[in-house]
C-alpha cells in the first residue's frame, strides 16, 4: 500500500498495518505525533523499518563530499542528524522504539 500523506496524519484505519517501513526522511518527521500515528495504524506486533545512511565524518570521501555540499548547498536546511558525534539529538532515532512502541 502507498499512502500519500504525512508521516503524523496518514490515512489507514486503526490497527490496519503490518509494517511502516521509513527511510532517509524520517528526520523530518515531527517524531511524537508520528510516532502516535504508527502505534495507531500497526496492528499488534506490527513493525517499524527505518532505511537510513549514516555518514562517516572520518572517512576522507565523506569529509569532501560534506565539503562540495556545504560550498554548493542553496538553503541548506539543518536536519537532525543521527552520527554520534557533534551537535546532533544523539537519541532521535531511539526515541522511536522506546516503551514497546
């Protein structure tokens, strides 16, 4: 099933999905309502996948990757980023799954 909407307003019925699979968006997702729209829509036991890439700050492909983007981005926008290092929400991703959610 696609489902155009957003991530804290889809449009399944209660209990009616097996598996939300999320990839490199899920930053953008305003975290507590969408993750109140997940529990609402999974079924009992339903599962959560999120796909996403996390960059090697120390990797020298990655450092001048970063470089290109950082001179060439037009209105960046700041993301929360998931790597452990630096000023990031270091927990966002595991905020998701915490208390059987």
């Amino acid at each position: 099933m696609n489902i155009r909407g957003k991530a804290e307003d889809t449009t399944p019925g209660d209990a009616s999905i097996g598996l939300v699979t999320v990839g490199q968006a899920i930053h953008w997702f305003d975290r507590e309502p969408a993750t109140r729209e997940f529990t609402r829509i999974l079924r009992k036991n339903g599962q959560l996948g999120v796909v996403y890439n996390d960059r090697n700050k120390k990797d020298p492909f990655m450092q001048s990757y970063e470089a290109i983007i950082e001179k060439h981005a037009r209105d960046r926008a700041w993301s929360r980023m998931f790597w452990r290092s630096g000023p990031c929400q270091e927990d966002h991703l595991s905020k998701y799954f915490q208390n059987g959610n």
